[in-house]
C-alpha cells in the first residue's frame, strides 16, 4: 500500500494521510497479516480502485458500505460490486430489485458496477480491506479515519454531491457533509436483514438523478 497508487486528484489532498502515524500502523497490520499468508480482499493494487475511477473533481454521488466482500472472487475495490461473472451477493440483488422498482431498468447481467464509477459514482467502503471469510476483520485499523478524510475532501472540494448512505454504520460519516450544499439520502441497509426496514422503497436512484438534473448535471444511468 503506497501513495503512488492513488490517483494525483486525490493524492493532493490525500498525501498527508500516508504519512501519519496511524496510517504507518496500518501499513505495518496489512504487511503482517501477508507475511502471515492470510489472505486479503481486495487484491492490494485494488485497495483504492474507487478512487482511481473516479477523479475527485467527477463526482458526482458517493455510495457508502462498511467493508469489502469475504467471500472469493467478490471483492474488487468497488463498494457493492462484483467482478463481471461472479454472482450477486444478498445486498447487490435488492439493490437491483430496489432499481427496477424505482426506475423501471431491469435487473442488469452483471454485478459489475464500474459502469456507475465512469459516470462518477463514487463506490467507496468505509474499510477497505478484509481478511478472507472474516467479516469487518480489519475494521478499527485505521481505514475508517482515512475515508472520513476522502468524506471531508469530496464535502469541501465538490458540489451539489449525493451521499447515499445505507445502514446506521454509513449514516455517521454524514456528520462530516454540509447539507446547504450537498443531498444526503438515508435508509436501513440493503441487505437481507434490513432491506424490508426501509431500504425497499427508499427510491434513492430516482431521488439521486432528480437532484443532478435540478442542479444541470447528467443524471447516472443506473
């Protein structure tokens, strides 16, 4: 994990993060724990693919989960996402279901959404790496101060940005956006726990793009 990986639109505000103390820490757990033969998702030159697709001065909405796919072959450094060819994790398939509900476009053939990062959606996770099979394994290691940052840098730096934030873990980095400027749209998660609590039905896809278009940006072909 180095500086160098990250994009320069996003290095020069991120630059000084690689050098604190908690992220030296983070470096040093992530080198063990390879050292150690534990396998980690993503693969590392993935760890800031989100960012890398999305040039900081293109965003256009910001996607929050909590940390990457466990599970083989899932993970690939987009929040939500999936390698073309893998099939849809629980959360993936009712985001598909809440879209064709919201917006009427059919369940799509891939659960690869690098498509919605070239349209400038930003699919960032809160934790952005995992032990293999071991849920939110690296959670309380330094990440999530790191993309509160990437929070504080899209709030101040951009406009008229959605933040989608799904689940009560997401919800806390709304505290770091200014809502005079920005839309933030909240509902339960859209997993199979909580997906019937108020995900289904949210319409955050159609909110999204009404708010693009009043302020005369593209709207995201979901």
């Amino acid at each position: 994990m180095r500086a160098i990986n990250l994009s320069k639109s996003w290095l020069k505000f991120l630059n000084s993060e690689f050098d604190t103390e908690r992220m030296a820490e983070l470096k040093k757990f992530l080198a063990q724990e390879l050292k150690n033969k534990k396998v980690i998702y993503p693969a590392t030159e993935n760890y800031f693919r989100a960012l890398n697709l999305v040039p900081l001065e293109n965003v256009k909405i910001v996607i929050l989960g909590q940390d990457p796919y466990h599970g083989p072959k899932q993970a690939h450094g987009l929040s939500f996402s999936v390698p073309e060819g893998e099939k849809y994790p629980p959360s993936l398939q009712n985001i598909f279901k809440e879209i064709k509900t919201d917006i009427g476009r059919d369940i799509p053939l891939t659960g690869d959404l690098t498509r919605w990062a070239n349209q400038g959606v930003l699919l960032l996770n809160s934790v952005l790496t995992v032990e293999e099979n071991m849920a939110a394994s690296h959670q309380k290691k330094g990440w999530e101060e790191f993309t509160d940052k990437i929070i504080q840098v899209v709030n101040e730096n951009c406009n008229h940005v959605v933040f989608i934030l799904w689940g009560s873990y997401a919800q806390k980095k709304a505290e770091f956006v200014d809502q005079g400027r920005h839309l933030v749209l909240k509902s339960a998660h859209p997993s199979p726990l909580s997906s019937y609590r108020g995900f289904f039905g949210s319409r955050p896809f159609s909110k999204s793009n009404q708010w693009l278009i009043s302020k005369g940006l593209k709207p995201i072909e979901w």
